[in-house]
C-alpha cells in the first residue's frame, strides 16, 4: 500500500519504538490527540508492525534495546523501497553531539534526547510529519503528472503513426512517374504534410502543405486540411488547382485556428504529359529539364488563411520523359550552417540542376546529404520534400 494517514481517522501514523513501557506510555499520551500511535516494544516487533500495517508517517525509535537495534532497524527500513522515505527520528538517553552526528548521519532526520520535553517531542514531531505528508503529496502529484505525462506521449504516437500514414505509397508499375520523399518533423509531430491522391484516369493529384507554428497545433491543422482537400477531389471529375486554393481560403480563414499555412498544389498527368498546379505562398516548385534549364512553379498567390486579397491563378507546364519536379517546404532552404548562413533555395536549384540524371530516390537521397554536410544542428523547423520523375508510361 502507498504511505498515507490512517485510512479511518484521518490523521497521521506515528510508530513509537522504545522497549521501556514507560516510554512508550507517556509518548502515547503525548502525541494521541492529534495522531495514530502505535507502539512497539523491540526492533523485530517495529519491522512486523511496518509489514503488516500501512505504512507510518513517521518512527519514533530508541536506539538501544535488546535483540535488534535502532541502528539495525533504521537501515532494514533504508534498505526496502517501500519504506525508504519514511521519516526515522531517534530517542537516546544519550545526548552528547557525537551520538546525534551519528544518528543524523545514519540517516534519520532528527534526534530527541531522554528525559524528553513535551513541547519538544511535540513541535518535531508535528513538524517532520507535516513535511512527510507534504512530500507524499508531492510525490502523488508527480505520479499522476507522470500518467498523464504518458497517455499524452502515447497520444503523441498514435497521432504520429496517423501523421505517417497520410504520406504517399509507392507508384504503380507503368504509372508514367517516380515518387520519393523525405519527412521530418521537428517535433514528434510536425505542421508539414505531403499527401497524394491517385485518380482513376491515372492522373495525380499531390500537394505539400506547411502550417504556421510546429508541434499538435500545426498537426491538428494539417489533419484538417487533408481531410478537407480528400474530400473536395472526391467530389469532382476536374481538379482544379487554383479552385482547391480557393475553396481552402474560404473556409480556413485565419480566425479559425488563428493559423494560416503555405500549399502547393498539383495534377500531374502521365497521358497528356502535363502538370497543372497552384502555388499558396509555399516556396516555389522546381521543374528541372532533362535537356537542361528549369522553371520555378510560382502561380498562385498568397498563403490560405490570408484572405481578402483575390482569387488564385493557376499555372500549366509540360513535362517530357526524364523531366524531375522538386518540391519543398521552407525548413530545407532555412537550414543554417555554424555561422547562420541558410542552404538557400539558389544553392538548392543549382544542385538539382547538377542531379538531372538521378533517379528520385537518389535526388532525395544527395538532398539528405547536403543536410548533413550543412547543419549538424538539429533543425529547428519540419522539413519536407518530395521529387517526382517523369517515366514512360507502361500502362
């Protein structure tokens, strides 16, 4: 049982120690009005009262005694978890300095000297078990935090596994694309998402989206959005991008969850060899060219939340067999190095450039490098990417 006050009364649990009768007499009637007493008249007999009941507030113990000592009988207590914390304070007949070093060195908390005073025993008593039963609120306290502590961290991964789940499998064989990607909250959960949605004409539809703030706020607001872009292509035989941007800005305004958040958003199709897409403030898609040069992917407008300001354009771009589009959210580009320069967006561009010929997974894979070679400081913000290949379409 945890330590506590007597369950009936109410009041606090004294154990009095002492093999003279006497003394145990007249502490009992010293201390009864406002405590539970109980008495013991050997060591042995104290270590089976302390099994047997619940626990004490607090030992008063004689020293010396036949068979086991105070001594043997505060380090038996010491030494079994369950009773470590309760307070020892020792009564001797002997009263001299070198006798209550020892005792307080041992490991009791205080020591009264025979003859005993009243008002003495009374006030150290009083005060040494109003700190135990402050400390065994405290430690209730710091259990129950910890519960809690634990069904949130537990949250916490279920909401994560969740997060995890909405990322994009691999394509289909013959689907006309490559897909990889890389994910990383800065937090267990993260205010970044990268979600596809293949239609069933084998257009793809794919979106990065990036929530202001970090942590279960920003993920919440992310859960929010992705349900509500999965159900809007639902609804529609067309999916228009800046259409998306538009119906998002209308009903996440910023007084919603006083949040705003960066989108870009694409259709990719393998038949027409197309990409549609819009740009909600989001740091600009790259289309590198397998020929050679590449276009940033900037149409769009603002951040969704914004609002007040107009409607979305929509940008179109065609795309040939080995073309790689590159997108991202700010926590690649804003990564700093050891003395506060960012990756930037230019350097990214450049490298990309110099990767045309990858395959996606090795794109994603040099970009994760370039991570590490720049900042080994753990990044401050979610940092999401995502490369997609043009392929021949098989199927």
């Amino acid at each position: 049982m945890d330590p506590s006050a007597d369950e009936v009364s109410g009041r606090p649990i004294v154990l009095v120690v002492d093999d003279e009768p006497i003394n145990l007499e007249l502490l009992g009637r010293l201390l009864g009005d406002a405590y539970r007493v109980l008495v013991a008249r050997s060591g042995e007999q104290a270590l089976d009262i302390v099994a047997r009941e619940r626990l004490p507030d607090l030992v008063l113990l004689d020293i010396t005694m036949p068979g086991i000592s105070g001594y043997d009988v505060l380090d038996a207590l010491q030494g079994e978890p369950r009773t470590r914390g309760v307070p020892v304070i020792f009564i001797s007949a002997r009263g001299d300095w070198e006798d209550e070093a020892d005792g307080l060195a041992r490991g009791a908390v205080d020591y009264i000297t025979k003859p005993f005073n009243s008002a003495v025993v009374r006030a150290r008593v009083g005060a040494h078990v109003k700190l135990k039963v402050r400390s065994d609120l405290l430690a209730a306290n710091y259990r129950q935090l910890e519960a809690q502590q634990q069904r949130i961290e537990e949250d916490l991964r279920v909401a994560s596994r969740i997060q995890q789940s909405l990322l994009p499998s691999a394509p289909p064989p013959g689907a006309g694309y490559a897909l990889d990607w890389y994910y990383r909250p800065s937090a267990g959960l993260g205010g970044d998402l990268f979600v596809t949605i293949p239609l069933e004409d084998g257009r793809l539809v794919l979106y990065m989206l990036d929530v202001s703030g970090h942590g279960v706020s920003a993920a919440l607001v992310s859960f929010s959005v992705a349900q509500s872009i999965r159900q809007w292509v639902a609804e529609r035989r067309q999916v228009s991008p800046a259409a998306l941007l538009d119906a998002l800005d209308a009903e996440y305004p910023l007084e919603r969850f006083d949040k705003f958040f960066t989108l870009i958003v694409l259709v990719y199709d393998p038949a027409a060899r197309e990409i549609r897409y819009a740009n909600a403030g989001h740091p600009p898609g790259l289309l590198i060219r397998q020929r050679g040069g590449s276009i940033p992917l900037e149409a769009g407008g603002l951040p969704v939340g914004i609002g007040g300001w107009g409607r979305y354009e929509e940008g179109r771009v065609a795309v040939a067999e080995g073309d790689l589009l590159f997108i991202y959210t700010d926590g690649l580009v804003d990564l700093e190095d050891a003395v506060g320069a960012h990756l930037s967006s230019a350097r990214l561009e450049v490298v990309l450039r110099d990767w045309r010929g990858c395959p996606s997974d090795g794109v994603i894979r040099g970009v994760q490098r370039m991570m590490v070679e720049h900042s080994q400081q753990p990044p401050e913000d979610d940092i999401t990417f995502a490369c997609l290949r043009v392929t021949g379409r098989t199927a």
